[in-house]
C-alpha cells in the first residue's frame, strides 16, 4: 500500500521557520508533496527552493519580483502580495498550511484556509494575537485542526491530555540575553547586545521581543486562545537552560512537561506529522547528565514591563491586543533601525496602550484598520523622540 503524501504550502518558506521545515520535509521525502510556497525579497532563495521542491505555485512580495522568476521558471505558476497568499489559501488539492510569515499578513490567508477546511501549522503570533477569538471560532466550526509551531505551544499541545482536568499552563522562557543585566546595562544595550538570545536562533523581531519579554506576552496571550484558559491560569516561569520546553499542571497535583534539546525542527516536524510521530533531523537523545541542572526563577515583571504590558492586554480583550501589538511592533522596528534605545521599545508602547480607545466585537476589517492606525501613530511618536 502506497503511503499518502500530505499536500502542503509554506507561507515564508524563505524564513527562520520555513527553512528549518523544508530541512524537516528533506528527510521524510514519502510523507509530503509541496503544492506551494510564499516568499517576501529573498529571491536567489526562493529560487532555489523553486529548482529543489518544484512546487505548482509560488507567491512573492511584488509584481516586479514575479516577473523576474518568471523569466527563470516559465512552468510554474507565480502571484504575489497580499492576493497572492490568499490564492495559495484556495488551492483546493492542498491539506495543510504551514504559517511561517511574521506580521499581520499571516492572518488574512489562515482565515481563508481554515474557510477551506484546510488544517494550520501555525508559527505566526499575529493570528491569534490580533484575532485569536475569531479564528479559532472559525477553525472549530469548520472542524480544523490549529497545531502550534511555537516549541512552548508546541509543548503544551503534547503534554495535554483532558483539558478539564487541567489546573494551570506553564509556559517557559530562557530570559533572554538580559536576565542577569541591570536596568543601566539594558539602558545602555545596543543592538547587537538584544539580538545575542542565549538559546535559540530566530528572526531580528522576535529576538528583540525574547529580549523584552514582550514575545513570552504575546505567548501568553496565544495559549489562552489556543487551549482555552483563563489568564489567570497561565503561569509563566523563567527557566535558562530552555530544556524544558513548557508544562501542563494537573488538578491533581501531577505536572507534565515537555522536555527536550532546544530545537525549532522537533516541533515543526510534531506539527506537520501529527498525530504520528517519525524519525527526523533530531538524531540525538536528551543527555539527562550532560543538562546537569535545571533552574527555575519569577519573571521580573519590573525589569521586563513589556509582559505585564501584554498580558493586561489580553486580560482587557477587544483590540487592546491588537494596540499594543502593532505599537510594539513599530517600537522594535525603531530600534533595529537604532532610532530609539532599547527601554523605549516597552516606553513607546505603553504609552500608545494607554490612550488607545478599544472596539468590543471588532471584524477582522475593524482589527486590520485599528492595526494600522497604531502603526502610523507610532511611528509618529518615535519621530518626536
């Protein structure tokens, strides 16, 4: 019997996330066909995924790099922008998306998706973030399955077993590179200093916002729409060795974790086998001996205000997310562009949160405009600073 091959498209297959995928796909050639993939200015890359995978369509960020692929790969098929993703959604033979793009474009084709009934690999923050009610609505009245991508969410999702007996999510941070810093020395961090992560290798943005502690918020924010808890019920504990990966906490007493060498492709590949689990790229046992210790320390809330920030957030609903998302976004942006310093990342955006005016109920149309007014409002504000 010939094994089914899962159809499948990667959104920013030229991306942290989207390369380690296609390095997971590499080694389980019988398990996957790749119908699709989306890619934003990396053109020499995204020609060469082109020429290895030959997928049916391929997305780009404008026409003009769309013209230039064209010119190299006359038989495949090209779209582009917005559009062009929301095409790639449509694709009727495709079974699964890998959400792998970062910012709110993310959101626009995985509504549509799950529209189709397809299944979301989901890496992109922004999606549940700015309209995690929403999506996940959709997903279980068209009977779609969100597997999460992120290795705390990732953690969770395996270690769950019923969810009403569970008392309380444990979501873990290595800390990033400042844990140990004093408010001078994060006064004073450049740029170089924010994107050294102790543990993990990711994209500038989500560096930065691992630096902040906003990303562990943000994080927060998804597990309450993904498994339905409470905020109250989300802990979040700051664990340097990034062994363990998050846990789940029993009523009765018993806590599971999820634990393993820091490693995007592990749960990438759960993500896109599931519910089976396969051999891949991850050759090597956990060493219990060699990992020695595991420390577990409170997330200072005072040093890193930027978790409160998003968790109040999340606790108030409507469009607060949506605010004080886009704000911090455009606030990071400001400092890889080294136009404002790293504590005015967290200054810039409680600043635009507090005089921001929430809608209850918003449409995704409503999200995206608010989205956009905070963006032009802070960017505004960081002229003046």
């Amino acid at each position: 019997m010939v094994e089914h091959k899962k159809n499948i498209a990667i959104l920013g297959s030229t991306g942290s996330i989207g390369t380690q995928a296609l390095e997971v796909i590499d080694l389980l050639p019988n398990k996957f066909n790749i119908i699709a993939l989306s890619a934003g200015n990396n053109i020499k890359l995204i020609s060469e995924q082109i020429k290895k995978y030959s997928p049916k369509v391929v997305c780009v960020k404008d026409l003009e790099a769309t013209n230039e692929l064209k010119k190299a790969f006359p038989n495949t098929q090209f779209v582009y922008g917005d559009e062009g993703l929301l095409e790639i959604a449509n694709i009727k033979e495709i079974e699964m998306i890998l959400v792998a793009v970062s910012g709110k474009i993310g959101l626009k084709p995985t509504i549509q998706a799950i529209k189709n009934k397809k299944d979301i690999a989901l890496a992109n923050k922004e999606t549940l973030v700015m309209a995690g009610d929403i999506v996940m609505k959709l997903a279980k009245e068209n009977n779609v399955q969100i597997l999460p991508v992120d290795s705390e969410h990732s953690a969770i999702f395996q270690c769950m077993n019923n969810r009403n007996e569970v008392k309380h999510l444990v979501i873990t941070s290595s800390g990033g590179p400042f844990r140990n810093a004093t408010k001078e020395e994060m006064e004073n961090a450049n740029l170089d200093e924010a994107l050294a992560h102790p543990r993990w290798k990711m994209g500038k943005k989500i560096t930065v916002d691992s630096a902040t502690l906003m990303n562990k918020g943000l994080e927060v924010i998804e597990a309450h729409h993904l498994f339905n808890f409470d905020y109250d019920e989300i802990k979040v504990i700051v664990h340097p060795q990034s062994y363990i990966h998050s846990a789940v906490e029993y009523k009765d007493g018993s806590i599971i974790a999820q634990i393993g060498n820091p490693s995007m492709h592990i749960p990438i590949q759960y993500a896109l086998t599931y519910p089976e689990r396969t051999e891949g790229i991850e050759t090597e046992s956990f060493d219990f001996i060699k990992a020695a210790k595991f420390e577990f320390y409170e997330p200072d809330m005072i040093k890193f205000p930027s978790l409160a920030l998003a968790i109040e957030a999340g606790k108030k609903g409507g469009t607060y997310p949506v605010c004080m998302n886009a704000a911090n976004e455009e606030a990071v942006f400001a400092f890889l562009e080294k136009k404002i310093k790293f504590l005015q990342i967290y200054e810039v955006t409680k600043k635009i949160f507090d005089e921001y005016i929430s809608i209850e109920n918003a449409t995704i149309e409503q999200i995206l405009e608010e989205d956009e007014k905070i963006r032009i409002k802070t960017r505004e504000l960081v002229r003046t600073l």
